[in-house]
C-alpha cells in the first residue's frame, strides 16, 4: 500500500508482478532478480535500492525516485518511467525499449551498452550520463529511433553508441564525447553541439535512412575530423571553429 516502508529488506528472486506498490517506500533494500513486471510503482522511493536483473517490462515508474539505484541487466521494455529522478543510477546493460522515459532526471548516471532502442526521452537530464560502450563486448549502447528532442546532454559520453534515426532536435550535446557514434539518419536540427567530440562518427544515410541533419545547428568549436560522411545536411548550420576533413 501506499505509504509502506520495507526499507533496506531482501526480496530477491520474489515474484511480485502485477502488484500494487505505488508511494512505497523501498529505499536500501534488495530486489535483485526480482519479477516486477506489470507492477504498480508510481512515486515509490527506491533510494539505493538493487534492481539488478529485475523485470520491470510494462511497469508503471511515474514519479519515483531511484537515487543511485543498481539496474544492472535489468529489463524496462515498454515501461512507463515519466518524471522519474534518477541521478547517479547504474543502468549498464539495461534494456529500456520502446519505454517512456519523458522529462526523467539520470544525472550522472551509467547507461553503458544498454539498449534503448525507440524510447522516448523526450525533456530528459542525461547531464554528465555515460552512454559509452563497455569495453571489451559485441554489445554498443543502441539509441535507434530514440526520442531526445530538447534533452539536456551536457557532457555525456556516447562514444560508439549506435544513434541511426534518433530525434535529436533541440538537444544540448555541449562538450558531448561523441566518438564513433552512428548517426546514420540521425535529426539534430538546431541542437547545441558546441565542443562536441565527434571524430570519427558514421553520418549520412545507409540501408535506406534520410541523410544526418544538421540544419540550424550549432557546431562551434566541435570535432568532426575523420568523420564518415555519405551525406550530412548542414544547412543554416554555426561553423564557427569547428574541425573537419569532410
């Protein structure tokens, strides 16, 4: 019930899909391994709490607070986790497809080689965040068709993450590391690139997609030496500084 405290407990390996355990309090416990598919968690504090290996597919995480929460390996496929605040969050290998990650707060937060494929993050604070694949594995961090129109990518590291066809329009990607990144059909139709690092990153279209747009964006001072071009859009786009062999 709303209200209840189960704080720094162990649940792990517990079945509580489909229950309702929204405004529940359950900061510092562990829930590693947990079915929460389904579940019911809106507003619930999860301070620290271990998500590990949880399924948490289709569950409903509008409002909570997941402070340093650990969603290693967890599963959030079609989750609806708007307005979350989540900063300092480990989320490697986490797989968000398709969720609803609107106007969320992952400050700082660890997001390497996950899958994030057709998520909407529309408005959200990936500030100082690590999209980066992890080393030593086949699997990069998949932003395909991802929705981050407005978000606040300040100083995130995305490099080699695979970005064909996301919306990037509007987003603040000032000082991102970029490296490597697909951008294959990519949108960042007057977003702030300013300082980017972006060496070597895949622009253009490929495999049928819509040429990298870069219309109206602001490319001062950003990197994009040795990049892959087969074909960008930089129309009404700010040069100023910025590095290039294309």
């Amino acid at each position: 019930d709303a209200g209840t405290r189960c704080a720094g407990l162990r649940f792990t390996g517990v079945d509580w899909s489909g229950q309702q355990l929204s405004g529940c309090d359950l900061s510092f416990a562990n829930l590693e391994g947990t079915n929460l598919e389904d579940t019911k968690l809106r507003g619930a504090v999860l301070i620290e709490t271990n998500l590990s290996r949880c399924d948490l597919s289709r569950a409903d995480l509008w409002g909570a607070t997941l402070t340093g929460a650990n969603l290693k390996d967890a599963l959030l496929n079609d989750v609806v986790a708007e307005e979350i605040t989540a900063p300092d969050c480990d989320m490697d290998r986490i797989s968000i497809e398709r969720g609803r990650l609107r106007g969320a707060c992952l400050k700082n937060a660890r997001l390497r080689s996950a899958d994030l494929a057709e998520v909407d993050m529309s408005g959200v604070d990936l500030s100082g965040a690590d999209l980066s694949s992890l080393p030593g594995q086949d699997q990069k961090t998949y932003l395909g068709k991802a929705i981050l129109r407005g978000a606040n990518l300040t100083g995130v590291c995305l490099d080699g993450a695979n970005m064909t066809l996301a919306d990037l329009s509007s987003a603040n990607l000032t000082g991102a590391k970029m490296q490597d990144v697909r951008l294959w059909g990519a949108v960042l139709e007057e977003a702030t690139l300013t300082d980017a690092d972006m060496r070597r990153c895949e622009l253009g279209k490929s495999l049928g997609t819509e040429v990298t747009n870069f219309k109206r964006a602001n490319l001062t001072g950003a990197d994009l030496r040795a990049a892959k071009n087969a074909g960008a859009d930089f129309e009404g786009a700010t040069m100023t500084g910025c590095k290039r062999e294309l």
